[in-house]
C-alpha cells in the first residue's frame, strides 16, 4: 500500500474518535511539553550564569595565595600566604598580556554615617579594578593614581551600601567612618547584582589599597590579586607568564611548587554551569518518565482499539488485505498519533516556557535541536509502544476476527 | 485438464478436521464439488452440517486439512498466508450475512476499501471505481452516506458493490439475506440474479429454502458430506417476484 493512503487510513480513524484520541496523545503532549520546558528553563539557567559570571568582569584571571608544604605535607589551598603589594606591582610591571592588575584587601567592617550604620565589605583595590571588574560609577569618580599616592580617605560605595546608609540621598560628598576612620565619598558604583552563588557584588566599599593596608587592614599580605587582559585569546598565555613572573618574584627553585594559585573565569564558570547540568538532568529525568507514561498510554489505548476493532480488521483481511498492511495500519496510527501529541507538546511547552519566563522573570531559551529531538523521541514512543498492539491486530485469525462480537 | 481450466471452483477430497485436544471434529469429510463459471448456486444445510467450513474454504479463509482446492485453476492449499490475501483480494467478492461494512465510514470509502489493499497496481482511480460498483447496484446518489444512514437493504447493497469492485471470479455470499426482511431479501436476490446474468459466478450459503429456489443449483450438506446436488431447472425470478409481491410490512426506506 501506498504510504499516502496508510496515513490517510490513520488519521481517519484517529479523527473518528476524537475524544479518545485526545486523550491518548495527552500523555504524549504533557511529556513532550514538560520536556521542553524543563530544558528552556535549564539552558536560561546557564544563560543567567553566563552573564552572572561576566559581570564579575572580562578575562578576569584571580591570583591566590597557595598551599603550604612542609616535608610533603600539604596544607591546602591559603594556608601559607605570602601574595603581597610587591607582586601586583611586579606583575603590572613587568606583564605584556596583562591590561591591568590589582590587589584585592577584603575586610568586614562596621560602617557608620549618613542614616545609620551598616557592616560592609571593605575592598582595598587599586585603580585598575574598575576597568578589571568593567564597573561602572554612576555618581561621583572612582578614585586615581594621586588619591592611592597620598593615601586618601577616599571611598567608593557598591549600591546596596548606599541605599541602606543614604536612602534617597546622593552620598558623593559626604562622609562615613571605617572602624573610627573618617572617609570621604567621591563615587557610587553601578548596580552588579549577585553572583552565581548569591553574593550581593553591591554590598561593598571600594577604597585605595593603600589607605586599607595602612589605616584599617594593616596586614602585609593580600588575601588575593584580580587581572584581566585586554582579549580572551590572551588568557592561557596571560596565565603562564603570570606564573612565571610570580615565581621570580617569590625566589622559587626549580623543584619547589608553586605556593599561588591562578584560575580563570572558565574555570568558574565550569563549576556552575556543572551544577545547572545536574539541575536540568534531573528535570530531564522527571520530564522523561512523563513521556515514558505516556507511551504507555498509547499501547493501552491501541490494545483495547485493536480488540474493539477485531472486526474491522476481520473484514480487511477478508477482503484481501495481508497481515503487514494491518500492522502497518496501526503502526501508522500509532505513530501519527504520537507525533501530533509531540506537535502539540511542542507548542504548549513553547507557550509554557514563554508564560513562566514572563511571570518568574527566569530567562528562558528554546534551541530548534530541542523540537527536533522531542519530535523524534514522541515518533519513537509511537514505534515502540505501537508495535507490540500492531503486531496483536496483524496475526488475528481472519475467520475468528469476522465472528467476534 | 479441460474441465479444470472451465471450472471457477473444483475441489477433490477436500477434508477439514478440526482439533479440539481430546475430540477430533471432521467438519467436512471428503468433498468433491464443481462450479462452473456463470453459475448461480446455493449450498443449504442445517448449522452444523460443514457449510460455513466448506464456505471459508472457498473462501479461501481456511485450508482443508486434506485434499485439494483449485480456483481458476490455482491450486490453494500450497499458497501462503500473503499469497492468501492476494487471492482473496483479485478473485472474491465476500458478502456476509452482517454486512460487515466499516462503521462511520462513507459507503464509497466502504467499496473502495478492497482497491486500498490491491498490489496489481492496476487500480488506480480508486475513488471513481468505487463510485461505478454503487451506480450499479443502484446506489449512485448514497455515495458519502455511512452505513448507520442507510437501510438493511442498502447496506448489503454497498458490501455487494465492495464485493464486485474488484471485479472479481466469484462472490460469496454467506446468509445474504440472513439480516433482512423478506421484500428486501427478494430485492437483493433480484441484485445477485442480475449480476449472473451479466456472467459472475456466485455461490450463496443459506439455510432457508426459499431462498435457495431463486439459484440455478442447489447443493445439500449434512454431516460434512453432499447429500444433494441438483439443477433447478426453472428457477424463480426475483425481479417477477418483486412486482407481485404482497408485503406483509414494508419496510421504509429513508
């Protein structure tokens, strides 16, 4: 038989029962759309952390203190900490790849001034961090090379600090106490938002690393050093010189190990996009036996319609069709049946993921390879669970098949 | 050799035995039976006597378990299930007592049905064919009703034009009449007459006498054996009949 006629033959007989038909492929729908939307809602995860990770800054490379070693004990990483101003400024020196090196003095502290009191990040950077971290100011300055000579009391406040210690004011001009230090405000950066692990970027004071070191941190070493470069391509030979340079700068022998560490953006990207994979895979999971369900569905229904239409399949085989064409027939049916639920699936799991998209403000992204595949696995469930009811109509016994009531 | 080359139907010693584990049912014991092309004949008998097992037979729905069946010279029982089929497909027109049209169904999706399933490749304005065999039984304007639409009567009328549609050897046709009252059982003998006399074979299997009287021979089961096999040298028309005919109800045909 031709295969024009065999879907022609299909959908008649689905259309002739619309209501179980509906309800058949519903099970095929349900999968198919949970699917696409478990997945668009995976990828705008990975999307959301992408740009989570951006925001950090472009090529961002971090610099930190590594392990200590003693007679092969190794101490973890941090345990032995001797990054200091010297390197950054070697590593600033010295570099051809680097566009710009800054070390990073984090210190909590109580904040008073303005409204009240709050307790902030204080980061001592220099210069070079707002073009590292690609941060904006959107009031005021940030603070420059003459504020970090003199060791002014010069800060910059992330957008959380502001809006608690300055609600509805512009703080540019006023001033706040560090730990009993009195700081003037020049600037108020942009709004970051939070990283991919929740940290609030805008909950901080940015202020010369030489005025921290000497007037609140006092300590000699820095806890980390941030660089970028100016392209991406720079970044693996970035980090090898950085290597070397730092190594010169500590006196390391050659059979002594490292005691820095230099990670990327990638590789703290490839941690959290891990997690967001192990996230989608569950919901792919959970999507899947949904489809699997409704697979299921399909051969029940098939299996009562082969047994409720014992008789049609009688009378064709009677009048001349063989054993193949009616398992053909309901293959076809079975098939048709389960890529028009996919069909459907995929419009409403587009709809689904669109509606959710606007009403949770979650990114959400649908890749054309995600309708392909959700067609070709709903055609699939069809083969599969169609072929053991087809099989069942093919063999019947024409003369039994004629009698049955 | 010549007599199986003019015969639509010959069996030799056919036999069906049926296993039903502890007891062993000889349906047909031995039948040797001749039909040739143009003949209109009924097999009688009472239930039990190997009719409807000499009919699937025919039919080529079933197999005998010994001897042989030619039709059209095609020696049957060495075919396959497909080669089965196809025969069952080119040679016969089957019309049962039910009707056993496809419910909701436009009665030419009915009648072309048969054409969907031909492998000659000959067939191809299928939809055309089909309108032809009902123009013929007089169904021309009933094209796209289904059957829940149509009378007892039309209804069988649409599974004779299934059964002629492929222009077949021979119709069978088990208990035609079997599901209509008895105006409309001499209308569609009437149909059957009609198409003999245009020169196809056909074979009725009935139980009632009255029926049998309107074929040219009658041939008489019991016990899965022939007991009578005889001409009817004058034969009643249906369609004299008909104009005669006093109903006792009549049915409407809507």
């Amino acid at each position: 038989m031709k295969s024009s006629r065999l879907i022609k033959i299909a959908t008649q007989s689905i259309l002739k029962n619309k209501m179980r038909s509906l309800l058949t492929m519903l099970g095929i729908i349900i999968g198919v759309g949970a699917v696409i939307v478990m997945v668009a809602i995976g990828q705008g995860a990975q999307s959301m952390i992408q740009q989570q990770i951006n925001s950090l800054g472009t090529n961002l490379i971090v610099i930190s203190p590594g392990s200590s070693n003693s007679g092969g004990v190794s101490g973890g990483a941090g345990t032995y900490n001797r990054l200091t101003v010297d390197d950054a400024d070697k590593l600033r020196n010295e570099s051809i790849f680097l566009s710009g090196v800054s070390p990073e003095i984090a210190t909590r502290g109580q904040v008073i001034g303005g409204q009240g009191n709050w307790r902030a990040t204080i980061n001592g950077v220099s210069t070079d961090y707002q073009f590292i971290r690609d941060w904006d100011v959107i009031s005021g300055r940030f603070f420059d090379q003459s504020d970090m000579r003199s060791n002014r009391k010069v800060a910059v406040l992330g957008m959380t600090v502001a809006d608690n210690l300055f609600p509805g004011e512009d703080p540019v001009g006023q001033r706040i106490q560090l730990r009993n230090v009195p700081f003037d405000i020049i600037g108020v950066l942009a709004e970051k938002g939070q990283t991919a692990s929740g940290t609030d970027q805008d909950d901080v004071i940015l202020a010369p690393y030489t005025t921290v070191q000497t007037r609140l941190s006092g300590r000699q070493f820095v806890p980390q050093i941030l660089a970028s470069t100016a392209i991406p391509s720079d970044i693996e030979a970035a980090q090898e010189e950085i290597k070397a340079i730092m190594r010169e700068s500590h006196g390391l022998a050659q059979w002594e190990d490292d005691d820095f560490t230099v990670r990327n953006q990638s590789d703290l990207a490839e941690t959290a996009q891990g997690t967001t994979e192990v996230m989608t895979m569950l919901l792919l999971a959970i999507a899947s036996i949904s489809l699997l369900v409704g697979g299921i569905g399909i051969m029940n229904i098939m299996l009562v319609s082969v047994t409720e239409r014992t008789r049609e399949i009688g009378i064709r085989l009677a009048i001349g069709a063989r054993g193949s064409d009616v398992l053909t027939q309901f293959l076809v049916e079975s098939i048709v049946m389960s890529i028009l639920g996919g069909a459907i699936g995929i419009m409403i799991g587009f709809g689904g993921s669109y509606i959710l998209g606007e009403a949770t403000g979650w990114s959400t992204t649908i890749q054309p390879a995600t309708i392909f595949v959700a067609l070709g696995f709903s055609a699939a469930v069809g083969i599969f669970f169609g072929l053991y009811p087809a099989r069942k109509a093919s063999v019947l016994d024409p003369i039994d098949a004629l009698r049955y009531e | 050799m010549e007599d199986q080359k003019t015969a639509v139907i010959r069996t030799v010693g056919a036999e069906k035995v049926y296993d039903m584990g502890k007891t062993r049912v000889r349906a047909l014991a031995g039948v040797d039976f001749t039909v040739e092309q143009g003949e209109m004949v009924a097999i009688m008998g009472a239930s039990g006597s190997g009719k409807s097992t000499l009919m699937n037979i025919l039919g080529c729905l079933d197999l005998p378990t010994a001897g042989s069946y030619f039709l059209d010279g095609v020696r049957v029982e060495t075919l396959s299930r497909n080669q089965l089929a196809d025969i069952r497909n080119q040679k016969i027109g089957f019309v049962f007592q039910g009707f056993n049209l496809l419910p909701r169904t436009s009665a030419v999706a009915n009648v072309e049905l048969p054409l969907l399933y031909d492998r000659s490749g000959e067939k191809i304005n299928t939809r055309k064919l089909a309108s032809q065999a009902l123009a013929k039984v007089g169904l021309g304007d009933r094209l796209d009703h289904e059957p829940s639409e149509l009378s007892g009567g039309q209804q069988q009328r649409v599974a004779i034009a299934r059964a002629l549609v492929t222009d077949p050897s021979l119709i069978l046709a088990d208990e035609p009449t079997g599901n209509l009252d008895s105006r409309t059982s001499v209308e569609v003998l009437a149909l059957f007459q009609e198409l003999n006399d245009q020169g196809i074979t056909i074979i009725l299997v009935t139980h009632e006498e009255d029926i049998s009287k309107y074929a040219k021979r009658i041939v008489e089961l019991r016990d899965g054996y022939i007991i009578r096999d005889e001409q009817v040298a004058d034969h009643r028309r249906a369609a004299v009949d008909l104009e005669t005919f006093t109903p006792v109800a009549v049915e409407v045909e809507v």
